[in-house]
C-alpha cells in the first residue's frame, strides 16, 4: 500500500448515479470508506493500462525516426483483426 502524508492530495470525479450507489454499497458492506474503495480500483486500473504509456511514447520515437508501417503491414493487422 502506498504511503499516505503530505503528496495525497483531493480529486473531484463525477460518477453515474449506478455507479455512485454500487460504490456506497461497497463501502457499507465491507465497513471501508467510499475513498479506500476509489483508491484501489484507481490503482488496480492503472497498473493494468499503464502499458499504453510506453507504447505511445514508443510509437512517436518510431514516428519520429520515420518507422511507418507498409501498405502490406497494414493489410496483415486489419485481415488478423477481422477488419
């Protein structure tokens, strides 16, 4: 668990009514507040997505030195992904 002090700081985040009362109900039954729950399922998300970063920052360096894919590349991604 990450250390709690003085780097915390708030974040406002609007949620869908289903999803606010999912939350409240969550936290009623586990006896853990409304901000635990956020917490973990923020950094859980992020832990699972946060290859995006890397990849993007690899896919402008590859722009950058001019690396594009081919006309026959291109072909082969969309054939394998049914496009």
């Amino acid at each position: 668990m990450a250390e709690t002090g003085l780097l915390e700081r708030p974040l406002n985040v609007r949620l869908p009514n289903e999803l606010a009362s999912q939350l409240d109900a969550l936290s009623q039954s586990t006896g853990r507040t409304k901000s635990f729950i956020t917490n973990e399922a923020l950094r859980n998300y992020l832990d699972v997505q946060s290859w995006q970063i890397a990849d993007i920052h690899e896919a402008i360096a590859e722009a950058d030195r001019g690396e594009f894919a081919s006309e026959k590349d291109v072909k082969i991604f969309f054939k394998k992904y049914g496009c």
